[in-house]
C-alpha cells in the first residue's frame, strides 16, 4: 500500500515556543585575586590570571609550599567559610624597545641632545623621540617644531627623509605683509642603537591589567612588597575602577600603633571607601585569612545569611598581642583610623577587630551594596533583552519597579536590609519617620510629568530606592543591679 503523505497542523493549531534568554550570569561577590609573582616551574601558560579551587590543584600546577601565593591562597581556602576558588593573577615582566640614536646637525653645528634652529630650542625625550629610522626622526622633530610656534612667529616645517627644511617667518599684523627670518635645514644621521630594558610591572599597573582582563573577581592582594607610595598609587585606581573592585592589604609598620603618619591614616584622611587594611606582623598577607572568610561567607544566600567581619577567626593567622607587648591604646590608635587587628581578647577568643575600611564604613555594608547595584543593573537588562519592548507608560515603569522589588526581596531576604524608621532625607511620599515594613521602598517621578526631550530620547523617569539596612551590633552595655 503506498504511504500517504501528511498535511501540517500548523496552519490549524499553531504553537509557538518562546525560551527567553539565559539571564547574565550574576557575580557572587565571592572571587578574591591574590597577585604575585609567577615562578617559570608554574604551569601558568600564557594567561595573565588563572582560578584553582584548592592548594592541591596549586601544587599540581608547579607552585610549592613555600611560594609566598601558595602560603595567601592556603589562608583563603583555611578558614571555617570556604570560597569555590581563588584567583591568581601574575607579575609580569615590561620589555621597552631599545631606539636608535642620531646626530642631528643644525646649521653645520652637531648636537646629539638638542636641536636649535632661530628661536626654537627641542630637547631630546622631551620636545621630540627619537624613531626607530632617521625618517621617523625627522618626522618627530618637524612635528616637534610646528607645536612652537609663537606671537607673530610662523614656522614652516617639513622632513623628507632624514632632511628636515624649516622657514621662520614673521608674521605680519593688519595689512603689513609678513617678512622672511631665515631658512635653513637640519641633517639627521644614524647612529648607535641602544640596548633593549626590562623591567618588572609597578603594583598598580598589575591591579589595572587584571582588572581589564577579568571582570569575575572582586577584592585583590598583593602579595609582594608595597611602600605607602604604592598602596595609595593602587587606592587611585580602584576607588573609580569598573567594574566595582576592593583591594586588601596587610602592613607591619610599628607607626600605625602609635597613631603616627602611616598608611591608615593616609587612607583615612583620603576617605578611600574600598580599601581594607590590617596590622599583623605574624603574616604578610594576614589579611587574606578574612577575606577568604568574607568570600567563603558570600557564596551562601540563604535567610540571614549577611555578616559582619567583627569578632570572626583567622585560621593560620597569630593574634598579635600574643606575638608582642601591645597595649589597649594602641590597639585603639589602629581602629581609631579604620585599620583591623587580629587579637586575643580574655584569654579565650581570637577575633579580628573589627571590619572598617578606610573611610570609617563597615567592609560587609560595602560589598553587599556593590552586590546590590550589580544586581539591580543585571535586572533591569534582563528585563530589557527578554521583552519586545517595554512601554514607555505607568505600566511599563510598574514592570521595572518589579523587577527592583525582586533584589531589593533578596537583600531582605538574606538579612542585609530591614523593616524600620526611615530617617533620612524626604523623598517624593516617603518621609522622615515613615516606617518601612521590609526595609525598602520603591518610587518613580509620574510619567506624565517626564520633559519631551527625554520622552524622544526613551528614558525612564528617575526611580528612587530607599533602603533601610539591618545594621549589626558589635557592643553590649548591660547594667545589673543588685540588692540584698
């Protein structure tokens, strides 16, 4: 029997399937980089940063024991909350070209440093570089000249080869023609080359590659010798780095128990809000310890799941008043100007006090709002992509305000925002005094009131999020009172 063919349903019962997009992966906050030097034993190929989820696969890699980003990542991975990784960036090595020299001959008088011609002096490396040819030379210097021109003077200038042909004209004012200076031409002729340099990449150059490279990691270490000069050069960069970036540090300095001028107070005084430092003279990368704790902590988002960095462990780490004589005040001379120590407190409990940055804020308040901005902007984009469009009307801004209210539930949910008073500044309905029953309230301008221009231009009207966060408390006054 022959086979009968089959008609589509579609035109009857059409069904169409629509999968949205995978959302942008979300950062966890939860990657530290440790930045260091890489020993050519170290199967690091040619990648500038590589992540290991453990010190064993490290050792595999060619890393040993007594590599100083070994001993960081072993305090990352050693605390009681473990990160999924770690990431290691490298130092790399700088190669400058070496460059040919000349003689440049001016007005029959040679002169390797300086090029003079009528009232223009050009200083080697500073006016003009020397190229890789004569050409190129030329060039430099005719460009060189043409920058220096000055009142009612006109230069003329153009290279051909190694040959440089200048005029010097004065120029004339109103309707009085200009008249001739002088003309003449410089000779440039090839010389010795010079040797090729290298030298090792500064902190700060190291943390701004790594940054442009890899988007994935959140707060780096050094580990490698930094002067104040460094840290401060570093805190430049990451105070306005994107995305947003945090850098750790750990200094030994006996200055900062003495509230001296040191690195906490120079960080302090420059209101640096995403730098946090502390004072161990048992490990050059202490730090590390509670950073791998704070990363460890941030790969759980389960209710009440926020934190503080006050009073937690740092395994591996020595409390520094049992390593040295260390009174209570300068224990204070380090809080006091937002630096964190490691300490023993009644013979019973190491803790680390107490999770400031440089600025005087509290690390957890800075991190979980740097999450909280990546959210909300990961979000708002979901929503634009999976949407045909979204309108520009009342509707349209309940769906972006929606999609706000889904972060804002989830930092209420883990215990970082709370219902409470609102005691800021007035906004829109909301009031000083009004309360917020789950920590937050969400409003925008009324559509209809937006300009024109920002209508064409399809902007939203602004959307204003107040947050009330949960805080925490780190000191307890109890009075007992007692009668007989």
């Amino acid at each position: 029997m022959p086979i009968k063919s089959s008609l589509p349903l579609d035109p009857i019962v059409n069904i169409v399937v629509n999968l949205a997009a995978v959302s942008a992966t979300r950062k966890q906050f939860n990657l530290a980089l440790l930045i260091g030097d890489i020993g050519d034993e170290v199967d690091f190929g040619m990648n500038r940063i590589k992540t290991y989820n453990s010190i064993n696969t490290m050792l595999q890699e060619g890393f040993t024991t007594e590599d100083r980003l070994y001993k960081a990542a072993s305090l990352i991975f050693g605390q009681s909350k473990v990160p999924p990784k770690v990431a290691i960036g490298k130092i790399n090595t700088l190669k400058t070209a070496g460059k040919n020299t000349y003689t440049v001959t001016t007005n029959g008088a040679a002169d390797t440093d300086t090029v003079k011609f009528g009232n223009v002096t050009l200083t080697a490396g500073t006016d003009y570089e020397a190229g890789t040819d004569t050409t190129e030379t030329a060039t430099a210097i005719a460009n060189a000249f043409n920058s220096k021109s000055e009142i009612n003077t006109v230069y003329d200038v153009a290279a051909s080869g190694n040959i440089i042909t200048i005029t010097e004209k004065i120029a004339g004012s109103g309707n009085t023609p200009g008249s001739m200076e002088c003309t003449g031409t410089i000779v440039i002729n090839n010389g010795a080359a010079t040797a090729s340099t290298t030298r090792k990449e500064t902190p700060v150059e190291t943390i701004i590659a790594c940054r442009q490279i890899d988007s994935e990691w959140y707060i780096a270490n050094y580990c490698g010798d930094l002067s104040d000069d460094d840290i401060l050069d570093i805190m430049e960069y990451v105070e306005a780095a994107t995305p947003s970036t945090m850098f750790a540090f750990t200094t030994s300095d006996i200055k900062c128990l003495n509230d001296e001028d040191n690195i906490f107070v120079k960080l302090k005084e420059k209101k640096y809000r995403q730098v946090i430092g502390q004072y161990s003279t048992d490990n050059p990368d202490a730090i590390c310890a509670i950073i791998g704790w704070a990363m460890g902590a941030m790969s759980v988002s389960t209710i009440d799941s926020a934190y503080t960095l006050a009073y937690k462990s740092e395994v591996g780490v020595n409390t520094e008043n049992t390593l040295q004589e260390i009174t209570s005040s300068q224990i204070d001379n380090v809080k006091n100007n937002y630096g964190n120590i490691y300490i023993n407190r009644g013979n019973s409990y190491d803790v680390f006090e107490e999770g400031r940055v440089a600025d005087g804020s509290w690390f957890d308040e800075i991190i979980y709002l740097d999450k909280y901005k990546n959210d909300m902007q990961l979000a708002i984009m979901d929503l634009l992509v999976n949407n045909n469009k979204i309108p520009q009307t009342e509707n349209g801004m309940t769906k972006i305000k929606d999609a706000v209210k889904t972060v804002c539930d989830d930092m209420n949910r883990i215990g970082f925002i709370a219902g409470g008073k609102w005691l800021g500044n007035d906004i829109l309905e909301l009031k000083n005094g009004d309360i917020l029953p789950n920590g937050y309230v969400i409003q925008s301008e009324p559509i209809d009131n937006q300009s024109q221009a920002n209508r064409d231009a399809r902007k939203a009207p602004p959307i204003y999020v107040a947050l009330k966060l949960a805080g925490a408390i780190h000191y307890v006054t109890i009075q007992v009172d007692v009668n007989r």
